[in-house]
C-alpha cells in the first residue's frame, strides 16, 4: 500500500454574530473520568484552525479567542452546559449550544477561560452533557460563522491526517471509479477519497460536492465489498483510517470562486 503526503489550503469567510453564551449553572458531579488527566500546553494558533476534536491541549491560551472549522456532530463526551471542560468533544458542544446541527459545516470562535468549580449536566439539541467537579481549563462560544465553512481541496487520500482521530474535515472532491480502495463504510486512510466517496455513496461518478470525512483510528482488518461501481479491496491491520459522509446543504464551497 502506498501513503502520499497532501498539501492543506484552508479558505473561511467569517459572519459576525456574537453570541456571548455563558455558564447556564454549576451544579453536579459526575465520577472522575479517566480522561482528565491534565492539560498540556501549546501555543495558541492564529486564524481557522481545523477541527483539534478538544480544546485539551491548548491550556496555556487562557484568555485568548481561536477559531476552528468544526463539522457539527451529536456524537462525543461533553462536560458542562455553556462553559466546557476544555476535554469536551468541540464539535458536540458546538451542537450543545445550539451553534451547529450534526452534519453542518461552520467556523465556531471559542474563548479559553479558566474553569469554574463544577460544571453543570444537561441534555440540549440531542446532546446530553455531563457534571463535572472542578477543571482547570474551559471554553465557551463566542461566534460562529455557518456560510462558506473551510472547504479543503481534495488530498488525494487521509494519510496526511493519520491521528487526528475524532475530528471530522470537510473536503471538495469528485467521484472517480478509479484509485485503490481497502474497506467498506471504514477505509485505510491510504484510500482514494473520490473512490470511497462514491463507493460509500455519497458521490456519483464525476459528481463534485462537499464531503465530511472523519479520521478514525486504524482498524485490525478492513473488509472489501463491491458498492456502486468501485470494487474495494480486503487488508490486515493498517494503523489510520476514515470514514465519509455528506455535507449539510447549508455550507457552500468558494474554492471555485
């Protein structure tokens, strides 16, 4: 099998809409979750960033506002109801908070604030959240910006993204009958995107659209299967993987533009 590098360009366009949401309460405790082992600090990025999955690794940006592209998703653990505990799935919270439905595009502003002494449980937009004792670091959202969402070219295939496990990216692509395939539903992150795309049914053959690709961890066998057109192949253990889904309507691409 054979992994190629990709190159990333990242187009946002930005629509204010401030929305100051704050802590709705700190009430409730939940167990200590094995997750929440402390957060190690990096620099703080500057402008659209793609999806981090949390906010865990940016505890020294206290204070600082970042932006990141973010497929909305009910899928993820959150702790907290308006401020997060900065280990919360972001694009959970972002559906938590009303930000985003599961599947649509946007760019979410996130301020990191200190945490609070007990983070609040609540079920919102299909999301249940949990309680949580104290947590050093939060967030809470301050904008979001739903038209023309980061679009990414096509890369060609995953393998660039091996690790980012968790965080979904959305990309213009168009269906092909050709490239290698190993997969169904799930594929090596080596695979073709516009030939899974089409063989996952998302795209028809020289369809070009948006398409939103989680990045998965590596599975011990993938399972070839014939789908619509393009015949996948079966392989053992491969260390990355993606899945593909359609795109909410609502996000238009400006690559084109």
């Amino acid at each position: 099998m054979w992994s190629a590098p990709s190159t990333r360009v990242l187009l946002a366009a930005a629509i204010a809409s401030l929305l100051g949401q704050g802590a709705y309460g700190q009430v409730g405790v939940s167990s200590q979750s094995s997750a929440k082992l402390g957060a190690p600090g990096v620099a703080a990025p500057a402008g659209p960033q793609a999806d981090p999955g949390t906010l865990f690794a940016f505890s020294n940006a206290i204070g600082k506002t970042l932006q990141f592209s973010v497929v909305g998703s009910s899928a993820g653990t959150v702790w907290g109801d308006g401020v997060y505990t900065s280990d919360s799935v972001l694009a959970a919270a972002a559906v938590h908070a009303g930000l985003l439905q599961p599947g649509q595009a946007g760019i979410v502003s996130v301020e990191i604030i200190d945490g609070p002494d007990a983070y609040e449980g609540t079920e919102r937009n299909g999301v249940a959240s949990r309680a949580y004792a104290s947590w050093d670091v939060a967030f809470r959202f301050t904008d979001v910006a739903i038209s023309n969402a980061v679009v990414l070219p096509d890369p060609g295939d995953l393998s660039a993204h091996r690790g980012q496990n968790g965080v979904t990216l959305i990309f213009e692509v168009t269906g092909v009958l050709d490239g290698s395939v190993w997969g169904d539903g799930v594929y090596t992150d080596d695979s073709r995107l516009g030939s899974a795309a089409v063989h996952a049914g998302v795209l028809q053959p020289d369809q070009t659209g948006l398409v939103a690709v989680e990045i998965l961890p590596g599975q011990e066998r993938y399972d070839g299967a014939e789908r619509n057109g393009v015949s996948s192949g079966t392989y053992a253990s491969w260390p990355g993987s993606y899945r593909v889904a359609p795109v909410s309507s609502k996000v238009s691409s400006k690559l084109a533009n």
